[in-house]
C-alpha cells in the first residue's frame, strides 16, 4: 500500500489539485494519474497547454459546448457539443498549425513550411503560413476530397497530390522538407501541436465543469492526446474515450496490444481519421492515460451525420461525427454529462448528397423499388393510385424499356418515394406483395 504522505508529495511535486486523507480512501484513477507523471513527464506538458492558449490571440475561436436535448433523449445521456466546426478553417487542426508556426523562428520561417494532409491539417498549416506570410508545401493524397484540395490552394499553399492515403503523402513532404530545409509541420506527432489541442480540454473544463465523460475521435491521436493531458491533470476522474473507425483501428489495436500497431486500409468516408500508424508520441501519452478506445463503422457514422444535419442544422465531416456516432449507436453513459468533440465539418459537397439519400434510407424514410410491369397503357396508373392510398410521395421515376435484361413486351420502373417512417413503408410493402405486383428494394 502506497503511504498516504508519498501520494500527496507526489501530488505537490506535480502542482496537482489533488489530496489524500489519512483513512486511505484512495481514488484509483487519481493514484494511476499521479504515479504516471511523476514517473513518465507528459511532453508536452500542462503547463505548454495554458502557454498555447494565451497565444492564440484573436486567431483561434473558444468553440462553442451546445447542450443537445435531441441526442440526449436519443443515448439516454446528459449530451454537449464541443463545435469545433465552426473553428476557422472549419476544423480543431488549425489550433495546432496556428501554434506551430507562430512558434518559429524568423530563420525557420524564412525557410517555409511542408505539411501532409488528407484536408483539415492542410488547410489549417495553409491558413496559418497566409497570416504569417511565410512559404508553404502541401502534400495531400490523390484522392483527397476535392473541396479540401480547393480550400487549402485558396489560402495560398503549393499543393502537391501524391499518395491514396496520409502515410504515403507523409513520406512525400518528408522528402520535401529535407531537400529544401522547411520545417515539417506533422498532422499530430509533435509536442506543440498536441499542446494546441490540448487547449480544447481547458475549453470543456472551464464550460462543463462538471461533465464525466468527453468523446473524441482519434486518427493519429494529436486531439486525444492534448486533451487527454489537459483534462487528467485538473481532474482524472473525468473519463476520456476516443473513438477510431473499424476501417482504420490501428490506435485502438495499438492500446490494445500496448505497442504501436500498423493497422487498417479498407475503404471508410472518415478520411481524416483514416492514419494507418498513430504517431510515437501520441500513443505514449494515449497509451498512459485514455480510459478506452472504441470502433464505430461507416453505417454509423452516415447515421450520426444525417441526424446532426436534420435536428440541429450542423453539417460535421465523417471523422468529426465519429464520437457522437458510438454514443447514438452504443449509447453506453446513461445519466452521464457527456461531451461529444465534434472535430471537423469539411465535407465535401457530392459525399452529403449521399449522406442524406443513404441517411432517409436507413431511417425507413426513402424507399426505393424495381417493379417489373406488363407495357400497356394504364398499368403504371394503378401503381401510383395504390402509392397515393398510403400517402408516400414519388420523388423519381426511370422508366425502362430497352435494357436487354427488360423482357419484349414487359417495362421495368424505378421509382423512389419518401415515406413517413418503416412504419408507412412497411405498409406499402405488404400492399405490393398483396397485389401480386412483381419488385425488388433497392434500399
């Protein structure tokens, strides 16, 4: 049993808010907390966190917490919104590059700057090297979302395409850098930017005092890892859970195996949380202090993202949905004050369209069906007139007759309807099976 008085020396060699009293009611995860700082000094530290925020100025906003009485009702939880969309350049990336690169010497930034990014780093490193005026290289992979692309050459960067995801494009700017002499500005893997994030911690603290858990994705783990070291000190009681994709779990493998991991590869729309390696220092701070890391799928996060748009008017980008996605999905802190970090609403413009379509589908609301009909006149007629008895709305029609998969003589029809809900849909369903109308869903 550790003595009482070593805890509480510990405790003040740290600078920690933290007492222990002479009965030995030790909290366990204020005693973890303690012995692991003491032993293993978070880089960066606290104290970096509080410089990073009076730096920032008027540059980087304090984002809104949105208390949400929809998703709460949804999870069973106490739910606030961390807004980090509305950050400038629309995502918490630029609150890292910002302090990066004001951080500089003037040497250094005669030199310029390179940065690989699948969107929300670049165009937060690109924002920053405009406001203070210095060179910089952008490497992002090919397939990057093009509005991204196009936001960060607006803030004046050199973008270069090179790679299919961020490990490639990393490697890429990593030759940049060493054959021109910038600075690299890595997307997570460096102390300033993690302190930067960090600044969010502070920002939950000071507007939930009270909250018990925070949600927050995790890509390379510069946002956990900050805000990991911010909340933890000032109170490790405060559960921390990042939350990754199941296309890309290699932080979550990492934790799990309690040694960095290679994972993921498969296709996912959370591009930005897509890393296939986390980075070294991330998952020594992570490793140490987050309390659980979980997966959600792309089903989930498409859920998470049409319902943010319909209940609250948000538009949030797939990684920046992640962490609300898993507490709609798992609902897994009934009671609880929970925040969830919305990190990033740069979406692009064609994957919403899909989002909303793929969102009223998997809510019973748009429904979508093949019906194969005989070709003569006033058959198609008594299809709408039963589609009308249940009040569904045709929203499209493709009439086809020509395909060679079409018999002579017969037409197949397409056609989507907006429904109420499963409950209307399914009612239009059993009509056509009734009817003895031939048709297959497409949702």
């Amino acid at each position: 049993m550790l003595e009482t008085s070593f805890l509480n020396y510990l405790a003040i060699s740290q600078n920690l808010d933290i007492k222990f009293d002479n009965k030995c009611n030790f909290n366990i995860e204020e005693v973890k907390y303690i012995v692991l700082i003491a032993t293993f000094p978070m880089d960066p530290s606290y104290e970096e966190i509080v410089k990073a925020n009076e730096m920032r100025g008027d540059k980087i906003k304090k984002t809104p917490l949105i208390h949400s009485p929809t998703f709460s009702d949804i999870t069973g939880s106490d739910i606030h919104l961390k807004a980090e969309f509305r950050q400038r350049t629309g995502s918490f990336k630029i609150r890292g590059a910002y302090y990066k690169i004001i951080s500089l010497s003037d040497e250094e930034k005669k030199r310029g700057v390179v940065a690989a990014s699948a969107g929300n780093h670049a165009q937060g490193v690109a924002f920053a090297s405009a406001l203070e005026k210095i060179p910089c290289t952008i490497v992002m992979p090919k397939n990057a979302s093009p509005a991204k692309v196009s936001a960060t050459r607006g803030y004046g960067a050199n973008v270069i395409l090179e790679g299919v995801n961020y490990d490639e494009s990393s490697s890429k700017a990593k030759e940049i850098a060493k054959e021109t002499g910038a600075t690299m500005i890595h997307a997570f893997d460096d102390p300033q930017i993690i302190a930067a994030q960090g600044v969010i911690g502070l920002e939950i603290l000071e507007q939930l005092p009270d909250v018990d858990e925070v949600y927050l994705p995790i890509g390379g783990g510069g946002l956990a890892a900050g805000t990991l070291i911010a909340i933890k000190e000032k109170n490790p009681n405060i559960k921390v859970i990042g939350v990754q994709s199941s296309s890309f779990p290699s932080m979550y493998e990492s934790v799990k195996k309690g040694t960095l991991t290679e994972s993921g590869g498969e296709k996912t729309i959370a591009d930005g949380i897509s890393v296939r390696i986390p980075g070294q220092l991330t998952f020594s701070i992570i490793n140490g202090l987050i309390d659980d890391v979980v997966l959600v799928d792309d089903t989930e996060i498409t859920k998470a993202m049409f319902l943010l748009m319909e209940r609250m008017k948000f538009v949030v980008e797939p990684a920046g949905a992640a962490s609300l996605a898993y507490l709609i999905s798992k609902k897994p802190s009934p009671g609880k004050k929970v925040v969830a970090v919305l990190a990033g609403g740069n979406v692009d413009m064609y994957l919403l369209g899909q989002i909303v379509d793929k969102g009223l589908a998997a809510m019973g609301r748009l429904l979508v069906l093949s019906i194969a009909l005989p070709d003569r006149p006033g058959v198609f007629k008594e299809i709408v007139d039963e589609i009308a008895l249940v009040n569904a709305n045709i929203v499209e029609v493709i009439h086809d007759r020509l395909s060679s998969k079409v018999h002579a003589g017969s037409v197949t029809v397409t056609l989507s309807l907006e429904t109420q809900g499963k409950e209307q849909s399914d009612k239009l369903i059993e009509m056509l099976r009734k009817k003895n109308i031939q048709f297959s869903l497409l949702t």
